[in-house]
C-alpha cells in the first residue's frame, strides 16, 4: 500500500478540534484507508472508533491497518446517512466526537472505477459497488436535457450545455466507454484549459449523482447530531463549495450547535507541499448544546 493512501488531511487539526481526555467514542464516519483512526488510536489509548465505510476495497485496506488496535476499533461497511440507526443496533446511545471527512479518496483515484480523467478505465464511479447506477450508465442513457442538469448542479459547470451536447453527439456514433474517452470529448467541447483540467467539475457532477453524495451528507449530519452527546463535537472536511455550503448551512441553522469555527480551517503551506490534495481541504466544527 502506498503512503499516499494514508495521508490524513488536517490531522492535527481535526484532532485538536475533536479529541479532548473526555473522549471515549469517536465515530469516523468516512473511514477511508484508516489514516485519522490510525493516528487517533495510536495516540489516545482510551478511545474507541466505530468506523463506517461503504467502499469494500477501502475497508479492507483499513482493516489490516488498523490490526494493530483490533480491541478498539469496530469496522461497518454501511452508509452514514443512517449512522444513529446503525450505531443503535450495536447497542451504542450516544457518542462523543464525528468526523466526516468528504469526498472522493487518493485510493478511489487510482483504484481502475473511472474516477480519474487521466486513465483508460471503465465508466464506473461507483465508490458502493453494491449500487446499481454507474457513470456509464448516466452518460449513455440519460437525455440530454437530463444531463445538462446533472453537470450544472453537481459541477457548477458553466459549460454544462456544451458538454452535454457534445455527450450525445459522441454516443450516436458509439458507446462512451473510459473515463479517458468522455474526458477527451469534455476537452474537445470545452475548446480551452483552465487552471483545472477540463473535465474535473463534469467528473464531479457524475460522481455526485451516482453515490448521491449530497443527499447522503444532508442525511448525515442530521442523524449524527442527533446521536452525538452534550459537549461532543462533529467536524466536516469538504473540498468543494457544495459540500461547504451544506455543512456551513447546517450548523448555523441547527439549533442544538454551537459553531466553534466562524471561518473554515484550511490546510497549512507545509501541508499543502507534503499532500497537494489537501490544497482544497476545509475543516468545520460544531458542538452540541
């Protein structure tokens, strides 16, 4: 496995913001390959993680990671949406600190599903390959119209139109298979680069729709409010302003929290040179009162 793949974005910070010597539950509830629930159980021998993660692949990464803390770290392959659910069946009231930390990972990038534009992989995106919609599904069948509202809301892509027409265009002729051909068609219909490459917001959009990722988070952070003890504390990382937007809405809405940070904590220079994913990386954290 490489490094890479467990390098936890703002650690320290979501440590010092999450972790106090009251801590005895601490729910991650995107758990990745391990890397925060590594470090916070090497660190503090008196917290138990429940880790929620519906990418099998990745849970099993973590699952051997994490061997070493077997007594104190419990492993769910379920979605957060349901987390108090999920957490009252295993006989678990209340918690002291969530941690959500969002989108897609370095390990789903490279992992041969179509996340990434730059490989020759099959349209897939699903990060639970239990579901039944998959990227190739979206740009082969959906209508045009369809489509265009996909990429515009899930992307923000101003293009979205252009794009999707180009899409359409593309598939009469045959079948969009690879990641790598529906990124050469955005780039094509694009007709200029940016500082980001070209396809990343349609990328996005796709993979937003698929794992309904939004919907998911909404869900989320409703019911790990409501599991979360007086005192303790749920912290977000997103990485794009729709994740932001949801998370900053919530908590200045949710009267049961008290928000600990007026504004975001992003990543530090040093950081941002050690892992250039973080460069996008926005931390959020609320207390329940």
């Amino acid at each position: 496995m490489e490094d890479l793949f467990h390098v936890p974005v703002l650690l320290e910070e979501v440590i010092q913001g999450l972790i106090s010597e009251k801590t005895r539950i601490f729910v991650d509830a995107t758990l990745g390959c391990g890397g925060h629930s590594y470090e916070i159980l090497r660190r503090y021998k008196f917290v138990k993680i429940i880790g929620f993660e519906i990418d099998e692949e990745q849970m099993e990464l973590a699952r051997e990671r994490l061997k070493p803390f077997s007594g104190r770290i419990t492993i769910l392959r379920e979605n957060f949406r349901s987390i108090d659910v999920i957490l009252r069946k295993i006989g678990i009231e209340e918690v002291d600190s969530v941690l959500f930390d969002l989108g897609v990972s370095s390990y789903q990038l490279s992992s041969k599903r179509g996340f990434s534009f730059y490989e020759d992989e099959f349209l897939d995106m699903r990060m639970d390959k239990r579901g039944v919609l998959t990227a190739f599904d979206i740009v082969n069948t959906y209508p045009l119209r369809k489509l265009k509202e996909i990429i515009e809301k899930y992307g923000e892509e101003k293009e979205a139109s252009r794009i999707a027409k180009a899409i359409v265009e593309a598939r009469r002729e045959r079948k969009i298979t690879t990641a790598k051909e529906l990124a050469e068609i955005i780039i094509h219909a694009k007709r200029k680069k940016g500082k980001i490459h070209p396809a990343t917001l349609t990328f996005q959009a796709l993979r937003i729709a698929i794992n309904e990722e939004l919907d998911n988070l909404k869900a989320g952070l409703c019911r790990a409010t409501e599991i979360l003890k007086k005192g303790g504390r749920i912290g977000v990382i997103s990485f794009h302003s729709l994740e932001d937007r949801i998370v900053k809405g919530f908590f200045k809405d949710e009267k049961s929290l008290r928000v600990l940070t007026k504004k975001p904590i992003v990543p530090k220079k040093k950081e941002i040179l050690q892992n250039p994913r973080s460069r996008s990386a926005k931390l959020r954290i609320a207390e329940k009162i």
